[in-house]
C-alpha cells in the first residue's frame, strides 16, 4: 500500500515474518517465526516494538501457537490456549493492545463453546487476521482525522515513533504526518532521537525519508530550543495506553515535550486507535510503566558510555497528564476536552 517494502508484521504462509528493528536503518532483514515463543522473545527484546505493532504481533503469535496445539478434545486445547494467553500477556507490560488483543483472540474460545479443536484454530486465525486488518484501517481513518488538525506548511515535530513499524502499517502519529503531506507537501517534520533506543533517528528518520517526507533529526534536548525560535507549529505523538481521564504512557520523554509545547501555546496531539485506551484505569497513575536494562542508558552499540557500575534508571515510558493534551485523534474521530466523556461516547460508537 503505502510503502516499498513488506509490512513490517505479515503472514507468510503459516509463518509470522517480522521486520527486525533492532537491525533498522542498516538492514532489513525478517525474522521467520514458527513458533509462538519467537514471536514473545521478538516483542521481548524489541524486534517488534510500538504498541500496536505489539498488539497485532501478540495476536498472529496466539494464532500459531493454536495450531501447534496438539489435543484430542477441546478441553484440553482450551487448558493449553489459557496458558499460552497469559505467556503472550506478559511480554510487555505498558502498551495496551496487547492485553486488548489477547482478550480479542482469547474471546473467540469463549464464546464457540460448541466447536472443535480444528475450528477453534481456525477462528483464531481469522480473528488475528481481523486485528491485523483492523490496525490498518483504523491508522488510515486517523490519518484523515488528524490531517484537518495541521496548519498549512506546518512544521510538525513527533517523539519516538509511530509510524507503520510501530503499527500493522500506515502509522498513527506518522499516518496524520502521511496524510496531511498527501493534501499539503508543504509541511515538514522534525524527529526527536529518542534516547536511549533510538526509534526517532532509526525508525521515524528512516520510514519518513522512504515516504519523500522533508524530515529533519534532532537531539531530544533541543526540543525546547526549537520551540522558542518559532519553529515547530504543531506536535503529533503516539500513545502506549490511555487512561479513562485522557492521561497517556509514551515514550519517556514524551511527557517533557508536551510541557514545553504548553508553554510555548503549541498544540500538542496524541494519535491512536481505541485499542490503545484502556478504560478501566481511571487515570494515568495506574498505568505500569516498564523499567528496561540499564544497559541501554549507559552503553551505546555495545560500548560503555558512562563509568563502569554507574547506577542507571531507564524506564520506557512516562504519563503525560491530560491537561498538556489539545485533542486524541482516533479513528473515530478528534476527542476533545472533557476526555473522560469523549472517551466513554468513542467506545459507544
Ligand atoms: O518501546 P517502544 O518502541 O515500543 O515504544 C513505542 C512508543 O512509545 C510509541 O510512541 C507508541 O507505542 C505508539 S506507536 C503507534
């Protein structure tokens, strides 16, 4: 569709081929998994990242593993299924499409009660496909959304990224800066590098650059500098999980961002699908935030770049409290202030 290259996550045959992201921008090269395992280990260590591109990942992987089931009876592939649900729940604690698309899967069993194993796998096949078809159509309807929002050559700043990699493809936060350049090449991104892994510079630069969309890196630290010469008119971020009140969990240091963008009167947008709103946690507090290796603070490439045993934190997400939030793009629409309402009536429509 949009790209020159494969889906980042697609079926070929019965195998889940995942781009490698951690290799990005150097190589590409697909990771053929045959086993449901493979598929966790690759959401583990960030093969697949983004919680969307988790979410459908976490799906396809239920999907394999129901065929690699071995039972004489429904029961015993539902005690097997349950078990399998939970190893794949895990793999990642902060996005909520994971959770959201193992209970999709989880609820195809509940609710054949009356079928055998042969349909129950393939149920869950379709449904994984759904989800994977679902992403995109809701990233496309964003994109339309959100482009209404970007002023005319606006220059866009984005954090992390959010982008077809991070999604089944087309991107949340990169499908408004896709769809907005479609109706006005005039606009121009700047991309924040995104330490400590990177995904701005690796992933955001790369996927835009592939897309012929002007993009400019910079240092995560010169965000405020930029804002105060004039020179950002609008940010677009993604989203790991929103809360019932609007509060969001992105990439550390999304929080930072939005704070100046309020100071300097920039509208600062989230994008992303339902999927990613968990109405359950009332606000942003309650959403568990990912502690990672402190590894990735203090080497680069392998490489120590602070003094050895240095203590370092490194947490993968922070909340950005709704109040810094002008508007959450989805693909049912802009929602807008009270968040709280606007959210209950999206998942009513
Ligand atoms: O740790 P990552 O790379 O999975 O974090 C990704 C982000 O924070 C993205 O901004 C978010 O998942 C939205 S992707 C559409």
């Amino acid at each position: 569709m949009t790209q020159q290259w494969l889906p980042p996550i697609h079926w070929d045959g019965d195998t889940v081929a995942i781009l490698d992201q951690r290799l990005l921008p150097r190589k590409e090269v697909f990771l053929r998994c045959t086993k449901p395992q493979q598929v966790v280990n690759a959401i583990r260590n960030m093969a697949i990242r983004g919680a969307p591109a988790v979410g459908v990942a976490g799906a396809m992987a239920l999907a394999l593993g129901a065929q690699n089931i071995q039972a004489a009876d429904p029961q015993t592939f539902k005690r097997k299924f349950v078990r399998l649900c939970q190893q794949v729940k895990d793999a990642r604690p902060t996005g909520n499409n994971l959770g959201w698309a193992v209970e999709k899967i989880y609820s195809v069993v509940v609710e054949n009660p009356g079928s055998g194993v042969l349909e129950l796998q393939e149920l869950i096949r379709q449904k994984a496909d759904e989800i994977l078809s679902e992403d995109v159509a809701a990233n496309l309807a964003i994109g339309e959304h959100g482009k209404e929002l970007m002023p005319r050559g606006a220059r866009i700043l984005t954090y992390c990224n959010a982008g077809a990699l991070a999604t089944a493809d087309y991107g949340t936060a990169l499908g408004v800066i896709r769809a907005a350049h479609a109706s006005d090449p005039s606009i121009e991104v700047y991309t924040c590098e995104t330490r400590p892994f990177l995904q701005g510079s690796r992933l955001t630069a790369f996927e835009l650059m592939k897309a012929r969309i002007p993009v400019t890196l910079i240092t995560d630290n010169s965000v405020g500098t930029l804002m105060q010469q004039g020179k950002i008119s609008v940010v677009v971020v993604g989203a790991d999980r929103i809360a019932a009140n609007g509060d969001t969990a992105n990439k550390i240091g999304t929080y930072m961002v939005a704070v100046l963008a309020k100071t300097h009167h920039i509208p600062f947008y989230v994008a992303a699908p339902r999927s990613t709103i968990d109405p359950t946690l009332g606000e942003g507090r309650e959403i568990p935030i990912e502690q990672r290796d402190p590894k990735e603070v203090t080497h680069f490439n392998g490489k120590a770049v602070a003094p050895l045993k240095v203590p370092a934190l490194n947490p993968a997400f922070d909340v950005t409290p709704h109040k810094y939030i002008e508007g959450i793009i989805t693909e049912v629409g802009v929602l807008h202030k009270p968040f709280g309402k606007a959210i209950r009536k999206a998942f009513e429509m």
